[in-house]
C-alpha cells in the first residue's frame, strides 16, 4: 500500500463517479473530500481483513478489487469483483462492526 498525494478537486471528481455521492451538492463534496485518502495497492495485496476494524468506506477509482471469505480448509470463495467507481465496507461504516469480508486487488488499484 503506497499513499498518494490527490487534489481535492481530483478526490470531488472521484466521489462524483459513485452511486452514493453523484448527487450530492459542491459543499458536501468539499467537506467529504476533506477526510478522504488515496491509496494504491498492488495485484495481490490485501486491503482489508475480514473480522478486523473496518477503517472506513473505500471506493475504487482505478483498477478492480475482489471480495472474499476463506475456508477453514484455506480455499478461497469469491463473493464479488469490484471495478471503478464501486464501492465496498459500507455496512461497518454505519453499524460501527467489523470487516464483513477480506478484500484484495486483482489489479494495480
């Protein structure tokens, strides 16, 4: 995971790609821009663990991640691929749980 400097006008432009916050006015990006970060994760690379803290929603402006579980034998079952402009871990976001699913990028993302 490498973290990526971003304008705000690039975080306003990537929110406004997502189903959640394409409505939204100029002064609610701006304040939701204000908390975001950019990373970038490598093919393979894990972005989160399935029972651990959930540290907020992402969103995929590159690239494609995948949802996962994996079995107590080790195999893995993907739940779904995720590509640009989706988004994953808002359950944990609003009930304050923990991470429902391991997430992993399949891609430079």
């Amino acid at each position: 995971m490498q973290k990526i400097q971003i304008t705000a006008s690039a975080k306003i432009s990537a929110l406004q790609r997502n189903e959640y916050f394409a409505g939204l006015n100029e002064a609610t990006l701006g304040h939701l821009q204000s908390g975001m970060q950019l990373f970038r994760y490598e093919a393979g690379e894990i972005i989160c663990w399935q029972g651990e803290d959930c540290l907020g929603l992402f969103t995929v402006r590159k690239g494609s991640v995948k949802l996962f579980r994996l079995s107590p034998k080790g195999r893995e079952l993907i739940i779904r691929v995720l590509e640009e402009a989706a988004s994953f871990n808002e359950v944990p976001v609003f009930d304050l749980g923990l991470n429902a699913v391991n997430v992993a990028a399949l891609e430079t993302s």
